[in-house]
C-alpha cells in the first residue's frame, strides 16, 4: 500500500552510552520536542532504523533490537513483538572479525508510531534459544521517522466499501 508520505523526515540518532535512562537490555532516550522539524505534519508515522552499529567486541552472535510502542506488530514470542534491526559481526577483509556489529536490516521494514515521540525506547537480544536479554554497552542506531498524511491514510484504510461474499442471515 502506497500512502502519500512528507518529502522531508526526521532522524534521530541514539547512542547507547547516552540513554537517559538504561536497565539491563533496556534502553530509554528522552527526545526533546526541537529535535524534530515540524510540529505541525502528519498526524501518523512510520519508522525504521537507516543505520547503525553495535560494539561487538564480546558478543560473537547476531544482536536484535527491538523497538517498544510500535502499534502495528504481533510476535508469537512478546520479547520480539517490533524487531526493528539486527546486527552481526563481518569478517574484515584480511579475514579477521571487526570489533563492529553491522546492520543488516536497511530501512525496509517500518512501522507504524506515534508522531513526533518524546521517548525512544528498545531493548536488545542476542538470538539464541531463548533469545537472552543483551545489555550492549555502546553502539549507536539512527532511526528515520516519515510522516503520513492523515487524510490520505484514512481515505486507503477505509475508503472503500466491501461487500461480504457470504452475506449473513
């Protein structure tokens, strides 16, 4: 679906080590309101992380962030209801580890999100069998907001009349 986005987005870049507050794999970040261009868009959003990296040094498995207060997801497993990234360590080019865990998701898979938030909050998980809570210590990701129009949404989610293939009786 196609919905008539703003030509212009926010970003919001978080740094682990400067979470307002963090709680083991919980990472809160307080955004004030002159982070964001306009306060007068749309009234629904959808984001994504564009990029990001974590320090990897002592974590060898694949790292999944998960963003909290998305209102479009469902996970079989509540840890993982709204991953927005995961990130994995790549070989360098003389064959040895980067220090670095690299983002593997681009963008592709947003979610819908309260407008202009004033908290940004995620936890991270190492994916194993019971996906473990993994307090990453640094690392930063950027998120992208883009804005939708209201009308525009409405009009696609609701414009249309259906007619029941089996009516009821």
């Amino acid at each position: 679906m196609s919905y008539n986005k703003s030509l212009i987005c926010d970003y919001i870049t978080c740094s682990f080590e400067n979470a307002d507050s963090a709680s083991g794999a919980q990472k809160t970040f307080n955004i004030p309101a002159s982070a964001y261009t306009s306060d007068a868009r749309g009234d629904y959003c959808l984001v994504s992380v564009c990029d990001g990296a974590v320090n990897a040094l002592s974590h060898m498995e694949t790292i999944v962030l998960c963003l909290k207060g998305v209102l479009n997801s469902y996970s079989t497993n509540p840890k993982l209801d709204s991953i927005i990234a995961s990130f994995s360590r790549v070989a360098g080019n003389d064959t040895t580890v980067d220090d670095c865990a690299h983002l593997l998701v681009d963008g592709d898979l947003q979610y819908l999100f309260k407008q202009r938030p004033n908290q940004i909050v995620f936890e991270t998980y190492k994916v194993d069998d019971g996906y473990t809570a993994l307090n990453v210590g640094s690392g930063v990701v950027t998120f992208k907001f883009e804005y939708l129009n209201k009308e525009a949404v409405v009009e696609q989610s609701f414009g249309e009349a259906y007619t029941a293939a089996f009516p009821q009786v």
